[in-house]
C-alpha cells in the first residue's frame, strides 16, 4: 500500500525536559550539528520523492525534540517535501520559547497548515518541576501568534505534575479555553515517569513526588467534562477537537494507514494487505541503518483491533468482518465478549466502542485484543 502519511523527526533540544527519554540531543555540540542533519533530512525526502512513494501522501508531520529550534532553516525542509506531495493537513512541532509570530507566518507562507505547541501547563512552577523553560505567557503568545498567521492550533497538555493540583488543572484548563485563546485541538497526557529519567531518578530518591495515577484519571475526566462543556469533541482516547479539527495524521496511525518516517528513530509501516506489515525504525542520522519487523497478516488485523479502541467510534462493523479472514470468529467473539464483560466496551450499531473504563484500563483493553494476534 502507498504511504498517506509522513514523519520526519527533528531531535534536538534547547533544554532537554526532566521526564524525556524521547531520542533528542540538547547540549551545544549536538546543536551544531543540526545543519547538517537537515541537509541529510532533505536528502532523504528527495530520495523518496524521485522514487514517487510521496506521491500519496495526504498528512505530514515534523515532530521532535523541537522543530521551532530550527528556526528558519524549516523553510527549506518544508519546501522539499511539497515539492513531491500536495498534502491535506501539514504540522509542524513548536515549543514556545522558540516559536515567534515571524516563524509562524514563514512556516504559514511555505505551506504548513497547523502547529502543534507544546504547552504542558499554564502554571509556571509546574512548568519548572518537570525543567520546561517557557512561561504561561510564552505559551499563550505563541499561540496568537500562530493563530495571527492563520495556522490551526494544537496544544499538547499533562496531568500528574509534581505539585499539581486540581485547582491549578483547572486554571490551565479555564485559561485555554477562553475566548481569546481557545485552541482548534488539544491533545491531554498523564505524565509518565520512565525509568532512567532525571525526573524518575528524583522521584525514587524522594526529592520530587509526583502525584498518583487516580489523581492523573480525576485530571482526565476533569478535562473532558470542561472540553465539552466549551465545544470539543473527543474523537480519541487523549484528543479533542472543535468540529473539523482533527488530527488527520495521527487517524492515519490509529487506522492502520502505511506511514514514512524519516530522520533519527523515526518508525516507518508499510501495509502489503495479505502478505501481512512491514515495519521499520531508522537508527543513524542518514537513514542508512534500520531496525526491521515483519507482522503476519493476523499480527496486522489484531494491530488494528488494538488502535482502533483509541478511538470514540471504536472497532466497526467493517473491520471486524474483516478480521474474520485471519482470526477465528469464536476468538474475535470471545474476545468482545470479554471487554462488555468487564465494562471496558459496549456494542453501539454493530461497533465495538470504549467504555469511559475501557480508556482508564486501556491496556487491559488494547491487551485483549493484541492477544489475538497469535493462534491460542
């Protein structure tokens, strides 16, 4: 299957965040290298250009680390890229404390279409206990000034800060969503203390406590209930959207569609139908060396069911039938079954939709279904 959705990672850092574990270099060296990992980056968007497998692609995405820190040099990269595809939705990662209305208008003029800001909280010692180095007000200026330029907005946000309250979520939140900032999308994530991080470090050693995981889910359902009393839609298990407003390219992820990834660590999948998925991660800089998998054709489907119960529409009635050709219909069934049974979904017009328990016990969810994936 062609390519309709394409990665290119950009992994340096002004500062690296304390609960990263994401590939990103921050110190000085690693920065001046950043030419000419654009140039490498740009050498792998022509390669695959003039070989027409972007001739399909319909969503890009340049994440990070933090694309913004590029500055202009985005320009060329983004110019590369739509030189070979003509896609519906075009983003590009921001942070803050590197993102201007000046950049905003060259990434608007040169064909991006939405920014995705990496905003966390809108409470600045919050902000400081996870080592984020914008502000509350660098976050709202960067929005306006990508809204000035006529970009969609998107902000990414997190719950179960050190120190974080109710209260102060909600501040973020009230904040927002108020008229005059009011984002097309925002995207809410628990923090995730990952081993080996700075901020897990502190926490084992006690020097930091980060608040529980009821508390992370009070958060989220705090934060649903706000959004769509304020006119958001949540399409996904961490994602609202004003009407329209949805993230094209990460449905592309969650819908089984063939991805291109390119640039450091970037994941690519390849979808061949009946010969199963092909999937792949670059590991160098000049997308040479690559970490290869193969999933059978039922490893695919099972994939699918998984991804799907991210979503508010859940398993259709579609994809179901066509699971039926690689698995066994009792286990699907079963399965199913299993996840009324538990609460974590119910039948709506023939599909199989997440329960609000279903997303507090996600991987209890998704695990029923990825288990499907090898015979019993």
């Amino acid at each position: 299957m062609p390519y309709e959705a394409l990665y290119l990672h950009i992994p340096f850092c002004k500062s690296k965040c304390l609960y990263c574990d994401f590939d990103s270099r921050a110190d000085a060296a690693c920065l001046d290298g950043m030419a000419a990992y654009l140039d490498a980056l740009e050498m792998q968007v022509r390669a695959h250009g003039n070989a027409g497998e972007l001739d399909d692609v319909k969503t890009v995405y340049i994440g990070g680390g933090t694309p913004s820190l590029a500055g202009e040099r985005l320009i060329g990269l983004v110019c590369s890229i739509l030189a070979f595809c003509t896609p519906v939705e075009f983003t590009c990662e921001a942070n803050p404390e590197s993102f201007s209305a000046g950049l905003a208008c060259l990434l608007a003029r040169a064909g991006v279409t939405r920014v995705s800001l990496g905003v966390q909280s809108l409470v600045d010692c919050e902000l400081s206990s996870i080592g984020r180095i914008h502000s509350a007000v660098d976050a709202l200026e960067a929005v306006q000034s990508a809204r000035g330029a006529g970009l969609t907005v998107s902000c990414d946000l997190m719950c179960g800060l050190p120190g974080q309250t109710l209260a102060s979520w909600e501040r973020t939140l009230g904040m927002l969503l108020d008229g005059e900032v009011r984002p097309d999308h925002i995207s809410v994530y628990p923090l995730q203390l990952e081993e080996g991080t700075p901020l897990e470090r502190m926490e084992r050693a006690g020097t930091v406590r980060v608040p529980d995981e009821d508390f992370q889910a009070e958060c989220m359902d705090r934060a649903a209930d706000l959004m769509r009393f304020a006119g958001y839609a949540r399409y996904e298990v961490a994602s609202y959207a004003l009407p329209g407003c949805e993230c094209l390219h990460n449905i592309a992820y969650w819908t089984g569609k063939s991805y291109l990834g390119l640039g450091r660590s970037a994941a690519s999948m390849r979808d061949e139908g009946d010969s199963g998925r092909e999937r792949f991660v670059q590991l160098d800089d000049g997308g040479i060396e690559f970490d290869r998998e193969s999933l059978s054709p039922r490893e695919a489907v099972a994939e699918d069911l998984m991804l799907s119960c991210r979503m508010v529409r859940g398993i259709s009635v579609e994809l179901l039938d066509h699971a039926s050709r690689y698995i066994p219909v009792d286990l699907i069934d079963a399965a199913c079954s299993r996840a009324v049974d538990l609460g974590l979904a119910r039948w709506s017009h023939g599909a199989l939709v997440p329960t609000h328990a279903g997303w507090l016990e996600g991987n209890e969810l998704f695990g029923l279904f990825w288990n499907l994936a090898r015979p019993a």
